[in-house]
C-alpha cells in the first residue's frame, strides 16, 4: 500500500527535476541565443567588409577573386558556426533530460 509521505515524497522529487530542468534549459537557450548573435555580428561585419573590398577593385578579375574569396570564407564559417551550435542544442537537451533521468531510474527497472 502506497503511503502519503511517499507520494509528497515523489511529488517533490518531480518538482525539484523540473526546477532543475528549467534552470538548465534557461541556461542552454542563453548560450544558444548568444553563439547565434556572435555569429550573426561577425556574418555581418565580413559582409561590410566584403561590400567595401568589392567597391574598390579595379578589375573583373579582381572582383572575382574578393568574391570567390568571401565565400570562401562565409561558407567555411557558416560551418563551424553551425556545429557549435548543433552541439549547443545537443547539450542543452542532454542537460535538461538529467533531472528527469535520474527521477525516472527511481520507478524503471534496470534491464540486467
């Protein structure tokens, strides 16, 4: 027979991983939001500086060598960028799962 205490008992716990989770989701969307805006500051700035090299050149040859060059350069970015923040959302989800995680072992049996 299943006794109040114990029910309080597993109400808390499940709040407490909750709390927990909140805090780690809040957590993983900040760093996300702020690797997004880095990466989104810096696209911007080669952008400029892309537009202000590319104003200045002299030839067709040239022009095609700034250009060629940015992207180049941007499609190399956007892929690193692109990983660090695959691997944030990865994280984030791997964090905010924990608290439940380990609730959960409490109740499910290990399969031996």
């Amino acid at each position: 027979m299943i006794k109040i205490e114990e029910i309080q008992q597993h109400g808390k716990e499940q709040f407490d991983a909750a709390v927990a989770a909140a805090g780690s989701l809040q957590k993983g969307v900040q760093a996300i939001a702020i690797a997004v805006g880095d990466y989104t500051r810096k696209s911007f700035e080669d952008g400029n500086a892309f537009t202000e090299k590319l104003a200045g050149v002299k030839s067709l040859d040239k022009a095609i060598e700034v250009q060629t060059e940015y992207a180049k350069t941007a499609y190399e970015t956007f892929v690193v960028e692109s990983q660090k923040i695959g691997e944030l959302y990865a994280d984030l989800a791997r964090q905010t799962y924990k608290p439940f995680e380990d609730f959960a072992a409490k109740f499910v049996p290990v399969a031996r």
